[in-house]
C-alpha cells in the first residue's frame, strides 16, 4: 500500500460515516509516519486499512464501522475498483498502551479533502511504537514479520516499544506472557531487540 491510498482510504471513511475524522489503527498506520519508499516490504503488504471512527459510545462506534465495512470492505466494489479494502473497526480490535491517543500522528492535507475541496477530512494514525505493541498483542505471523521488520529496518525504537508493553492494561499481561514462552521475540543482536525481548516476558 502506498500513502496516497492511505490518503484516499481516509476521506472515503469520513465522507461514508459523515465525519471529518477517523483513526487508523491498522499496519497501514506505519504510512502516517513513513512514505512507502522508505518501508520494508513486510510493512506495506497489506490491501486493507482498518479505520476506527471517533464516536461518543461503543455502540455507535460499532454502527459506524459497520457502516463502512458495509461501503468498502473486503469484496466490496470500492475493493475491486481501487485495489484496496477500508474496513471499520471496534474499540476492541487492537491492545493498545496507556496514553495512545495523545501520540496519533496526524494525516490531513488536499488528498484527505472532499472532491469540493472542503472539508479536509483528518485521519489520526497510530504511533509507530504504538502500532508495533498492537502488533505484538495481536500475534498472528503477519503481525510478527511487521514488527520484526520495522526493528530490523531501524525505523522504531525497541526500548520505547518495551516500555509501552510494560504499559498495557493488567487483563492483557497473561497473553504476553505466554505468548514469550513461545519464544518470541527472537533473540536479536541489536540491544533495543534484546530489551524488548526482556519486557515481553514481564522482566525489568
């Protein structure tokens, strides 16, 4: 996926729920912080941008995903004329770690726009930090090749992301733990990969 994409993805989820802003809290978030040039492979693979829409409950959160899964999700015809897929999202999707929404990172500009130039429509997309510890909660191999990626790549900071694992809520602690005894995070010999790989399994 490119960041023009991200772009179109954007204003199609506001103008589709009648918003001017969403979050994006998928992979494809990294395109909030980096172009597509200067991505691995492995971070820019996926066809979809999970988009979460601002509302003021669960329940209408929930409705306006729907409503834009209902647009241009997976097998929609948005999907088969662009080449990508926009699929809304819960609050319960992705773990993320105290104090995520103070670091979105801010997409807006002229590709973000309505066809009458106005309004700009504004999608907040994930920390790349952040992004990477939802990743690692998430734990599908896909999810670990993006974090390993993004590491190995020198694009995130290991110990900021052993930092934020340590800040998740309490109820999401047992699955890192057991998901460490699965021995993951591999061993690595970069120092931030190590301290990452320390804080994955509750250590300090």
């Amino acid at each position: 996926m490119r960041r023009d994409q991200l772009e179109h993805a954007i204003r199609t989820a506001c103008q589709i729920i009648q918003h001017t802003e969403v979050i994006v809290v998928g992979s494809q978030a990294i395109l909030g912080t980096y172009a597509e040039d200067e991505l691995p492979a492995a971070a820019t693979m996926s066809v979809e941008v999970d988009i979460l829409p601002i509302a003021d409950s669960n329940e209408e959160t929930a409705r306006l995903a729907d409503l834009i899964e209902g647009v241009a999700g997976e097998f929609s015809s948005f999907e088969q004329l662009h080449g990508f897929s926009v699929d809304g999202v819960d609050l319960g999707t992705a773990v993320l770690p105290d104090g995520w929404r103070d670091r979105l990172v801010k997409v807006q500009n002229a590709n973000t726009a309505a066809p009458a130039g106005e309004p700009v429509f504004t999608g907040w997309c994930l920390d790349k930090e952040d992004l990477c510890v939802a990743k690692l909660c998430a734990f599908r191999e896909k999810d670990r090749n993006f974090v390993a990626a993004l590491l190995d790549a020198g694009l995130v900071d290991g110990n900021v992301i052993a930092t934020r694992l340590g800040a998740l809520p309490d109820k999401h602690t047992h699955a890192l733990a057991s998901r460490h005894a699965r021995g993951w995070p591999p061993g690595r010999r970069r120092r931030s990969r190590a301290r990452t790989k320390r804080a994955f399994c509750g250590c300090r």
